[in-house]
C-alpha cells in the first residue's frame, strides 16, 4: 500500500479485499448500508478471528470523511488497519491485543462527496456536505448555481475584481495572497468569492449548490433543527449514511471507545458540544478524558487536546455526542492536520494570517499548490482576476500531494 497518496473508492475498496485476502484471520470487511447514491459504506473488522467471538469482545470504533473535503482521515483510518495485521506478528503488544479486543473501521462514511472532490472541480472547503440536493434559494430549482470552472483548469479557485473601494491588496512579500488593507490605506480589490457565474439569471452566483447540509448534525443527541444549528436537515438520522452507522453502532454493543477523524487544526477533541450537556460527563469519565487527551498531546507535538463547546463552538445533533451520550462510548474526534507540522513551528496566527504554507509550498512544492492569478472577462462582473489555493492545499496534508497527486 502507497501512504503517500490519496485513495478513490475503487483503490479503498480493492485495499480492503488485498487485506482480508493476505490475512483472513485478522480482517473481514463488509457493507454496512448504501450511501444516498447508491455506493457501499464499508467497515473492516479486526481482530484475531482465531480467538473467540469477535462481538463478544471490547470493541473500538473508528471513522473518517464523514466530511468528504478531508480526505486524510479515511488515510489514518486505512493506515490503523494495515498497522496492526502487518504488526500482529511483529509486535507481541498487538497480537495481544487482537487476542482480547476488536477493531470496527469505517474509513468512509460519505463515499458520494469523497468521489465527487477528488473527481469534480472544487474548492478545499466543497464538497464537505453529502450530495442529496436541495432547492437553497427557494426558486423551485434544485442545485442548478453550482460552482462554475471558468478557465477549465479543474480548478475552483478565488474571484476578484480591482475596486476603488476595495478592502484587499496583494501581499508585497507573496503575490498569491490577498490581505486586508489596513485603516487608513487604500485598498485595490474586492473578493467576489469563489469561481462561479448567475446559472439562473436571479443576479446570484453560487448560491444554489448541492448539498448546504452538515451530516456531522444529523444526529440522534440534541439535535436542533436548521434555524438553531445550521446544516441539520428534517430529523436526526435524515440520511442514509448516518442511519447506516448508527444501526452498526446499536447492534454492537461491544463498541467501548470511537474516534472520528476530521480535518483541519491539530485538535484532539472530546464533547459535549453543547454547554447545557457538561452536567452529563461524569467527574470520573472527565478523569479518563483528560489522561487520554494529555497523552495524546505527548504523541501529537503541535495538537491541542480541548472541549469542543469551550474551546471550539457550539455543536447539537454531533456524532460525537451521540457515541459518547446515547450511547456511553468513549469518544475523540481528532482535527487532523495544522500548520505546526510543516516547519515544527508554532503558527502565531490562524489559517488565513499564517505564512507557513506560502513558505511549504515555495520550498517544497515549488509552486504547484496555487493557481497564479489571470484576467478573465466574466460575463456579470466584467474583468477579473482568478486563482488561490487549489483544492488540495492547506487543509489537506500537502506531503500527501508531493508524490502522486490525488485529483
């Protein structure tokens, strides 16, 4: 297996068969439900089949991508897999624990948008969602403003236009990025967001995508609907993923401890995300949170382990306050990746203040992770400028990318 890499479904897929084959006491795989159009979503169980009953023993359930955007964690997931049964008789600890415990794998639980990023023009932040579509602007048209690849590069990258009263100017020390002008200094463009035209001539752009909804809000403990927590959809369990998973979860009742991966910011995270659930997290449960999560700060340098309504925002209907409050499974959900990991160098800023990946990407990717900026006529604003980071860029793992590109 390539770790330098994203992986389609069709490569996951074909991993999951070589894997039960080379070792069929230690790995089975199989399809747990069918996402919104149709594709398998696949759990790998593994254990040591040879000794005793899978089910009968304490299990940890693992997930990623259930934002389709990021990507990495169906990698780690994929990678847990094939570290333990490459290890099992390398490693007396591992065998040992496959004897008594058992692995439940999800590497994806949004196959739909995980293809559609890889394969479709998008942006790093589209398609996080799933791709069930609505009608977003109330026109009686569904998903018909899409993003539009202006230039036909495959890329969906930034808009902007040269204004007198713009806010932005070019960085003088890189001229891929856009700030802020300072008060007092004048601007010399304006953001006209990201590449797009008015499909449906309502003077919009963009505005009418497929799938606004969040299926990390879509499920079973304080869920609220969409005018309280935005991206929930009708009901908890709305979609046929979610559902999928949670039937998994309710007939496995061996499930002890979960971890979901996300992506971005170097966050070993743990609920409630909701302040008024905080009464529901037990003194001592708070206890094994805490000495797992300053572990992990020890093995992750550069990730923070934090409370998600504390530290983070408010989240209702989050998977994992329905794994660790529905159902009493001890459950992180890791932020993979952060700026700490390019350079070993505490960002002084966020994302968008940070240099580090201007820096990574003119030492290490020579200029490959952004779209140089060109004019371009558009057929509603005029002349404009577009380019910006491309999809793969900053909230992915860029040493992903170096060596055989995903998209």
């Amino acid at each position: 297996m390539n770790w330098s890499r994203y992986h389609d479904l069709k490569q996951m897929e074909q991993f999951y068969k070589d894997l039960q084959k080379a070792y069929p006491d230690l790995v089975k795989y199989e399809s747990i439900g069918k996402s919104y159009e149709g594709r398998d979503i696949f759990v790998l169980t593994v254990t040591d089949f040879r000794e005793g009953k899978a089910d009968r023993k304490p299990a940890m359930w693992i997930d990623g991508n259930i934002h389709a955007n990021e990507l990495q964690g169906s990698e780690i997931s994929m990678y847990t897999a094939w570290y333990l049964v490459e290890n099992f008789n390398n490693v007396p600890f591992i065998k040992e624990l496959l004897k008594d415990k058992v692995f439940y794998i999800a590497p994806t639980i949004n196959p739909d948008s995980r293809e559609y990023f890889i394969y479709n023009p998008n942006t790093m932040h589209s398609s996080r969602t799933g791709r069930r579509p609505f009608d977003n602007d109330g026109d009686g048209l569904v998903a018909e403003d899409l993003y539009d690849d202006l230039d036909g590069d495959g890329e969906i990258v930034m808009m902007r236009r040269k204004s007198k009263t713009g806010r932005f100017k070019i960085d003088p020390d890189n001229p891929n990025r856009m700030i802020m002008a300072k008060p007092g200094e004048v601007g010399e463009y304006e953001m006209l967001g990201f590449e797009g035209i008015d499909n449906d001539g309502d003077g919009l752009v963009n505005e009418d995508i497929t799938g606004t909804y969040d299926p990390n809000r879509d499920w079973g403990w304080n869920w609220q609907p969409n005018y309280v927590q935005g991206g929930a959809l009708y009901y908890p369990g709305t979609l046929p993923e979610t559902q999928a998973v949670k039937n998994f979860i309710y007939s496995h009742p061996n499930i002890a401890g979960a971890q979901s991966y996300h992506n971005y910011g170097g966050m070993i995270l743990r609920g409630p995300g909701a302040a008024d659930d905080e009464k529901f997290y037990s003194r001592k449960d708070v206890q094994v949170y805490d000495a797992l999560g300053k572990t992990g700060e020890k093995m992750l340098p550069g990730y923070d382990y934090i409370v998600i309504h504390k530290d983070l925002y408010t989240v209702f209907g989050g998977e994992i306050d329905f794994l660790a409050l529905t159902r009493g499974i001890f459950t992180f959900s890791n932020e993979l990746m952060t700026t700490y990991k390019l350079f070993n160098e505490k960002s002084e800023g966020g994302l968008r203040q940070s240099d580090e990946y201007y820096e990574f990407d003119r030492l290490l990717m020579f200029g490959d992770a952004y779209v140089p900026w060109k004019e371009f006529d558009h057929p509603q604003y005029g002349k404009i400028e577009i380019g910006g980071a491309k999809k793969n860029y900053t909230e992915k793992s860029p040493w992903l990318l170096i060596d055989g590109r995903s998209a």
